[in-house]
C-alpha cells in the first residue's frame, strides 16, 4: 500500500470514527474512551450507556456487507484482550455488563449500529 493510499485510509477511519461517537452521543452513550491503545490491541471507542459498557469497533466501507467481513475473529480476540486491560485500569467499571459492538460505515448513509455483535 502506498504512503498515500494508507494516508487516505487513516483520514477516512477517523472521519468514520468521529461520525460514529456524534451518532453514538445522539442515542445517550456517554463516550469514555477513544483510541484506546494497548500492547494486545486497540479499540475504537468505548462508550456506557446505563448499565452497559460498550467496546465499539469502527469500520468504513463502501458496503455494510465490507465493513461487516472486514472484522476477523483475530481482530475480535485483540479487542476483547484490549477491553480486559480498560477494565483493568478502571476497576469501577468492572461491575458494569460488557458488550461487543460494531459500527458500521459506507458513503452518504447513516451509521448501522449493531449491539452485542459477538460474545468473548
């Protein structure tokens, strides 16, 4: 992948990862984290609603069928490790449920928002 190409792709991750939070924040999540970056891996947001905790990955595609298969069980099983050390650093959340989404992105359309999109 060119320097350019992997420039274009990273603007566009971020414009779909802050469309995301916007539209998140517009259902009642309350945004606790962006980026979270560990050793095991990365998520996207991490956001509470009521008494659930959601780990959110992000994906922009040209199609709701891309985004959606762009997410490996590899990926998964990084996020999942990421969220076990958020949860770590933050020991009042331990009590909260925890919730795997997904936030799915394609041109001129409004977010889908999938709840519990798969189980540790």
């Amino acid at each position: 992948m060119t320097r350019k190409r992997r420039r274009r792709a990273y603007r566009s991750g971020r414009w779909a990862e802050t469309m995301a939070v916007w539209y998140l924040r517009l259902l009642g999540y309350r945004i606790l984290a962006r980026d979270y970056r560990t050793p095991a891996g990365e998520i996207d947001i991490v956001a509470r609603r009521g008494s659930a905790l959601a780990v959110i990955e992000v994906k922009a595609r040209a199609t709701l069928r891309e985004a959606g298969e762009a997410i490996t069980p590899r990926q998964r099983r990084r996020i999942s490790r990421a969220a076990a050390l958020f949860i770590s650093h933050y020991p009042a959340l331990s009590r909260l449920f925890v919730r795997y989404d997904v936030v799915l992105m394609r041109p001129w359309r409004l977010p889908v928002h999938i709840k519990d999109a798969w189980r540790d």
